[in-house]
C-alpha cells in the first residue's frame, strides 16, 4: 500500500482537492494570496515552535495542508483567462488582426481540418492563449503543418455546449484544455505568414515528416501508415473510424497511442540492453542517464504531446525508483511525478487520459503481486503469459470504474486482446524504430518492409475479429459520478485487506458495500420519481420525450430508419439505469403534460379554433406564421423553436418574443427544452 506518511501522498492529495475546488468554484485571487500569506507565517511559527520541542505539533501539518490545498486552488484561478494580462481574450475588437501558430494537428471532420493554435499576437500587441481552428477543405490550400504562421481577421466564435441530455460536452472538453473559443477559416479567409523561427514540436513535426516520406517508398498501405504513426510515432489523427472503433471494442484502444504501456515497454528494452553498463564503477547511475535520455528523446521524436509527456514523466520517476530497489520507491516515485506534473499543469487532472495512465499502473503496481502470488506456473513461458494476464486484469480493475463513467461501455473480451497483442507488442516498437531507422539510411530490404507490413495487417484483423464479437462488448451502461466514487472506495478498501488482513480493514469493505447499495437505491427511487417533459435538439427534425418513472414515450416525426441512426435519446438513457424506451413515429398537434397543454406548430402553421389555451407552444418544420399574432390570440408562458427550423425564422421569433415579453428557448443556442412535474 502507499505509505500515506509519504509528505508527497499528503501534498499531492491536498493540491488535488484545491485544483477541482478552484475548478467547481470561483475564488478571489486576492482572498488567496492573503489565505496563503497568513497559512505561511503560522507555518513558519510552529516550525520554529518545533525546533525548540523536537517534536511537529499537529498545527504544523494542517497548516501545510492547507496551503497546498490553496496551491491548487491558486494554480487553477493563475490559468482562467481573466487573470491573465496578455491573454488574447481581453483584445476582443471588431478589427482585430490575430497572428496565430499551429501548435497542433487534431483529427479531421468531414468537412474541417482542426488545429490547436496559439495566438501570438493580437494586432502589434504579443498575446497567449489556445484556440481551436476550423479549416474548411478546399483543392486550393494546402493542410497547415506545426509552426504554420496565419494571420486573420475572423471573428472568435464560442465554442458550444452540449445541446442534448448526458451528450458529449466538447466546450466542456475544450475548458479542460484551457481553449475556450474557436475561428472558422475558408478560402482567402486568412494570410499564410513566413517563419523562421521552430519550436521543439515544430522540430518534431519535420522529422515526422521525414519518417513519412522515407516509409512511403516501400508500400505500406494508408491503413497500415496510420497504425504505425500512432504506434511509434504518437499521431492517430489519420486512422479511419473502421479501425479505430474495431481497437476500442476490443479493448485494444489503449495500443494506439503512445502511452504508459508503450513507455514501459521501452524502459524495460533500454534496461535490458544498458545491463552491462551495471558491471562498472557509478554504472548504474551513466544507466539511469542514458535511459532517461532516450525516454525523453522518444517524447520529443513523439510530439511531445499532453500524454507523452505524462508517460515519459512517470516513467522517469519509476526510473529513478528503481535505482534504491526499494519495494516502496516505485510507488513513491510515482506519487513524486503526479504531483510535479499538477503542479505544472493543473489541467492535466482533468484529461481522461492522465486518470486512466496513473490509476493503471497504481492498480498494477498495487493489485497485480496479489494475482500473481495465487498461481506460479513452473514452466517460463507460461508464467510469462500469467504475467500478462495479471498484469492486464489488474490495470482493466483499476480502470474499469473511469471507464465505465467516462465510455459506458466494456470490452469483455480485452484480456485476450492482451494475451495476443501486448507480447508482441515489444517486438512490433523494437521492429518498428528498427524499420524506420534503415528506411532513413535508405537502406531497408523491401522483403523486411513486407514482412512488417504484414504484421501490422494481421493485429489489426485479429483486432476486427475480437471486435465483431459484439455479444462481449458492453454498451450503454449507465454509470454516475457517484457510483464511480464508491466502488473505488470498494476497490481501495479492498486493497487494503489484501495487504493487511485486519477487522478494521474488513468494516471498510462492509461500509464501502453499504455505500453502493445506498447509491444504487437513491438512484432507482429518483428515477422512478421523475417526470419530464424533453424537447430535444436535433437538426432537421424534431424529437420529444414524455418520461414517466424508468419509462419514456418518445415522439419522433420521421420513420423508424431515422430513428436508428439517431445517437440523442441514447445519451439520454445513460444519465439513468434501467430507463425503457418507447418509440412514437409521428407528432400529434396536442400533448397533454400533466394537465397542462402543449401546442405543437409545424410546417402548416394551423393553430386556429382551439378549445383549450396552451401554456408552451413549440414551432417545428419552419412554419409561416405571424407570431406577434399568435402571442396576442394565444397569450403563452413559453414559445420553444427546435433544430428543425431555419435559423432565418428563429431569429425572427426570438426578437418578437423579446418585443412582447414572452419567454423564448431556441434549442440551437439553449440546448433541449427540460420540464419537469
């Protein structure tokens, strides 16, 4: 178990919880400094008090506490724009001319090519700050490549929330990376600018290039160039939807992308050949130099990107641990690299990624010597294969939860993705740097190349193969926040009794299973009392849901064939567990919600005649209606417009609505429409 009188465990779970209280809440700066500066002098107070007595009072580690935990909160409110000076926000004018770079190349749409950008400068002032560029594809300009200059003059546009219930926030998403807006660029919308000056990842990026071009001569697919830049080379931007959804329900995602798992395979490789150095005299020390070395300059060869450098963080740490060869050095190590790298990055806490890396391999480090005791094969080649797949349940235990949260879906089917792929995984990065190294010197047999190829083709159809198996992949699970919370408190007390058999550890386990059941029973009985309304928004047509407890009557005016293909009430199920769909193909004119009425408007504009008076009155289908009319013979609470009708109407509504004091929800900006009772 972690040794929590470790000072970084104590730190690094202080600096945590000031990071997401600095990140839920907002906080005066000034208030912190003064928070910080009187934590400080009470801190030095009883250190000097504790000189004297050689003993540390209480006081002096809640005061330490307590000043990392403001640490977090500090660091978090030290990135939010509004306390920077020279973040490109606070020059927000209508003639701006904005110098941006690429810093980034993210995976195209099918109509963008997006890019992370850094915005240097705002007309002749140096600014910071990242966005998001949108290119729309075009036959007349050429992909923007890293370090690319641009200089535009189009507006800043906010990037937009979810619209729909438990749907993918990408402004949510966004703010985690510290960009908060985007700029859409089209043909002649901006000026390509000359640049001499390269950045390390500008640098990376060419020799990227050069690794291309030199393995483009020897006949590797468009498939195959897509695995190997993501494999070796951290790039994934280019795999096609097929492959990479094939890796996910396989439980194979985790092996395109440079991450822990690559990292690690390469430490132990570089360990293993630099062995010898061990034999000399401060060996072990020129090892440990030059591993460190080659970690970073794969990092570096890689992009350079959030996860590399996380991985290669961590994997340094473990490095550096391993040189005590103290069983508790590589946990402590590993507690030393979260809590540098949060406090270099507090953003890092919230990337998926980051969690996933760091409770994998604690869960690996923590959870797999248990496994690995409960059988010892006699053969070596089995017990390396019992490694394996201890290895593997023990990272997929830790990481489940996250999973389960984050995805809402299991592959049931990962540990023999990992028993097949992961053994030769070592083989496919060492082949690989050995491939592209003799493609550089020009010097690589095409019957290697070929053979290599071939490799590369048959992981990815065993992959295929494990993926079709769609009975063991798990999908749309519902899984809360709050569950996620105390099924690790399970997994923690567990670990704990597994490591120290005592009655104390045993009544955690009781309470941490006491506190799923009361999640599960609070959940179950909010979701049967819950009534609701939704309009939901989606473009083109119109989608309603009547819930009623754990059922909902979904109203959809198009065929059953549109309905498929349509992700919203999906993501809505998700949010609740058990939750049973009931399909409506058609929209009447009249809903009743609990005695009161809902007028639906759609393309015919007939509302004439009416026996009742609607409260909420929703336009569908664009129709051709006077509205100011309507509001005086009608007089309702509320006019909703969903993503059916043309934005030109909306508009039009929204400022007759605004005239005549009537509330107005225009699903495209606000999101659905929720009414409960």
């Amino acid at each position: 178990m972690l040794n929590l009188k470790f000072l970084p465990v104590q730190f690094s779970f202080f600096l945590i919880l000031g990071i997401v209280l600095g990140f839920t809440f907002e906080f005066s700066l000034p208030v912190i400094f003064i928070a910080v500066f009187i934590s400080l002098v009470f801190l030095i107070y009883f250190y000097f008090k504790a000189e004297s007595s050689f003993k540390l009072p209480l006081y002096f580690s809640i005061f330490t506490s307590v000043i990392f935990l403001l640490i977090g909160v500090l660091r978090i409110e030290l990135q939010s724009p509004k306390h920077q000076k020279n973040h490109y926000s606070k020059f927000d004018y209508s003639d701006n001319k904005r110098t941006v770079r690429i810093d980034k190349i993210l995976k195209s749409s099918k109509f963008y090519d997006k890019y992370e950008a850094e915005v240097i400068q705002v007309n002749q002032i140096k600014t910071k700050g990242k966005i998001l560029i949108n290119k729309v594809k075009n036959d007349i300009d050429n992909p923007f490549k890293v370090d690319d200059i641009l200089l535009t003059n189009n507006n800043l546009i906010e990037v937009s929330n979810a619209l729909n219930p438990n749907a993918f926030d990408y402004q949510k998403y966004l703010k985690k990376k510290g960009i908060y807006h985007q700029i859409k660029l089209e043909v002649g919308g901006f000026i390509k600018l000359a640049n001499n000056k390269k950045t390390l990842k500008g640098i990376a990026f060419i020799f990227r290039e050069k690794i291309n071009k030199a393995i483009l001569k020897y006949n590797f697919s468009k498939e195959e160039l897509s695995i190997i830049n993501a494999i070796l080379l951290g790039q994934r931007q280019d795999i096609n939807h097929e492959i990479f959804e094939n890796y996910k329900n396989a439980g194979a995602i985790h092996i395109l992308a440079v991450s822990g798992l690559h990292i690690g395979i390469i430490l132990l490789f570089l360990n293993f050949l630099l062995l010898p150095l061990e034999n000399f005299k401060k060996g072990k020390i020129l090892k440990l130099v030059i591993l460190i070395f080659c970690l970073w300059l794969y990092a570096f060869i890689a992009g350079l990107s959030a996860s590399v450098v996380r991985a290669v963080t961590m994997f340094t740490a473990i490095a550096i641990g391993w040189m005590s060869n103290r069983p508790s050095s590589v946990k402590n190590s590993l507690v030393v690299s979260l809590f540098i790298l949060l406090l270099i990055n507090p953003l890092f806490l919230f990337d998926v990624g980051f969690q996933l890396s760091y409770t994998a391999v604690f869960s690996i480090v923590m959870i797999q010597p248990f496994f690995k005791d409960l059988w010892k094969p006699k053969y070596k080649i089995i017990n390396y294969f019992w490694q394996l797949l201890t290895v593997s349940f023990a990272a997929q235990i830790g990481i489940l939860p996250l999973s389960l949260y984050y995805f809402h879906q299991f592959p049931g089917l990962f540990f023999v993705s990992s028993l097949v792929i992961i053994p030769f995984l070592g083989f496919i990065l060492g082949g690989g740097i050995f491939i592209i190294v003799l493609a550089l010197l020009q010097i690589l047999p095409q019957i290697l190349a070929d053979f290599y190829s071939l490799i590369i083709e048959l992981m990815n159809n065993f992959v295929a193969i494990i993926a079709q198996q769609e009975v063991f992949v798990f999908q749309n699970i519902s899984f809360s926040f709050l569950l996620m919370i105390t099924v690790y408190l399970f997994l923690i007390a567990f670990v704990r009794w597994i490591y120290k058999k005592t009655k104390s550890n045993l009544v955690y386990i009781f309470f941490a299973i006491i506190s799923i059941q009361l999640v599960l029973i609070y959940q179950k009985a909010e979701a049967q009392k819950t009534n609701e309304f939704v309009v939901f928004h989606q473009v083109k047509k119109s989608v309603f849901g009547i819930r009623e407890g754990n059922k909902i009557q979904v109203y959809y005016n198009s065929d059953s064939t549109g309905f498929k293909s349509n992700n919203i009430v999906e993501d809505y199920k998700l949010g609740f567990s058990n939750l049973e769909i009931r399909q409506n193909f058609g929209i009447k004119n009249v809903l009743k919600i609990n005695s009161k009425n809902v007028l639906i408007i759609d393309s015919t504009g007939v509302y004439n005649n009416l026996e009742f008076i609607p409260e909420t009155v929703i336009l569908t289908q664009s129709p051709k209606i006077n509205l100011e009319r309507l509001i005086q013979t009608i007089e309702p609470k509320i006019i909703i417009a969903d993503g059916s009708n043309y934005k030109s109407y909306v508009n039009l509504w929204q400022n007759t609505c605004e005239n005549k004091a009537v509330s107005f929800h225009n699903t495209s900006k606000n999101g659905a429409y929720p009414y409960r009772y």
